[in-house]
C-alpha cells in the first residue's frame, strides 16, 4: 500500500517512534469510536486535520514522545480508502520513501506475487504514489520479478525521469500539490527523506505493526 504523501509515510513513522499498532479505518466514527476505547486517534480529509482527533495525518505530529507505548486508530482521505478495498486475507504492507530499503529488501525476499497499490487521489492517479511505484518496481525487476502490466512500465518510465530529483519532479507534474506546497512544505520534506523510520508496518488482524 502507498500513500506517500502521507498516510504510509505516517504509519511508517508512529511505528518507528514507539506506537504498538496503528489501525486504520474508513470511517470518520469507526475512528472516534476507537478513541473512546483509548486509542490515540488521527484523521484527516481533503489534508484537513478532523475536528475532535488527536492528530492530523502530519508525520511530523508523531515525531514526538506521546506515541511511544500508544495504539493508534487513523482515518484518511487516500490511503485507508484504498485499503479498504483490498481482499480479506492479503497480506499488506505499507511503503513510502521513509522506509523505502527496508521495503525492497522485504519484497525482494518475500518469494510472492506482488501488487504495488498506489492510493492516488481519491481512486485516481497522483505523481508521487506513482512515481514511488516505479522506483521500487526498478529494483525488483533487477531480481527474478517480471511484469505484464503497461501501469509498471508508466511508473518505472517516471522513475528513471525523476533520477532520484524527487521533490522537483513532483512539483513540477502535480498541479494539486503546487497549490499546497506552502502549506504543506514541512510534511512533504519529511516524506521525501529516505529510509529515516527503517521499519516494514504489516497488517496483522486489521492493524499494522512493525516488522
């Protein structure tokens, strides 16, 4: 699952500094609802903090000691919508750049079948899911993964595009984050760094934990 900017990279990162689990919901109250069971709760819509939650969906709100020890319940506009498609019984984990060599090491040794989901914007394709995509599907095609897929073939293309110029590129393809860059200019650097919360978040029993 991919949701890089931000809700993977915000998982990533609560797992990282402390929290137990993080489970993620689709609903506003399924959320609310797990805070009055002692959850931390985090929620946004449209890269809006929800009225009532303890968090947003910044990653820099959980680089901070209240995590640590904690469960978290986390609803978003992207990323827990598009989980919530996916079939019971997959196995799910999370990427974004934070973690992003612990990911390939994990998929390259994973000896399965491998869906990159990228959360886009709501359903629909958004640059910087892809181009993540891509550059992870580069390093697995490296090994024994092959693909049939043009979707791999578009986001591998963008990857070799971008060269590693990440914040750039995506600036420079995304009309939408353009418009939010001042505002959202912290937590999109933070979700760019690579491989500062080296841990593989996996869905076990409908919460993620680290690997």
């Amino acid at each position: 699952l991919i949701d890089v900017i931000r809700a993977t990279t915000v998982i990533a990162t609560a797992l990282h500094r402390g929290a137990l689990k993080v489970v993620p919901v689709a609903d506003i109250e399924q959320a609310l609802a797990f805070g009055q069971e002692g959850f931390l709760t985090a929620g946004e819509r449209n890269s809006y903090k929800l009225e009532g939650f303890d968090f947003g969906n910044s990653p820099l709100e959980f680089c901070n000691p209240k995590v640590k020890g904690q469960c978290i319940a986390i609803t978003t506009t992207n990323g827990t919508q598009a989980l919530a498609k996916v079939p019971d019984g997959t196995d799910v984990v999370t990427g974004s750049w934070v973690n992003q060599q612990v990911l390939i090491r994990f998929l390259q040794n994973c000896h399965q079948d491998v869906l990159l989901l990228c959360s886009g914007l709501k359903f629909a394709t958004c640059i910087e899911d892809t181009l993540f995509a891509g550059q992870i599907a580069l390093e697995l095609l490296k090994e024994n993964f092959y693909h049939t897929s043009d979707s791999v073939s578009i986001a591998v293309s963008l990857a070799k595009q971008a060269q590693n110029n990440e914040l750039e590129f995506i600036l420079e393809h995304s009309p939408r984050l353009n418009s939010k860059y001042e505002r959202l200019k912290g937590d999109i650097g933070y979700c760019l760094q690579k491989d500062i919360a080296p841990v593989i978040p996996r869905l076990v029993e409908g919460a993620f934990i680290a690997m």
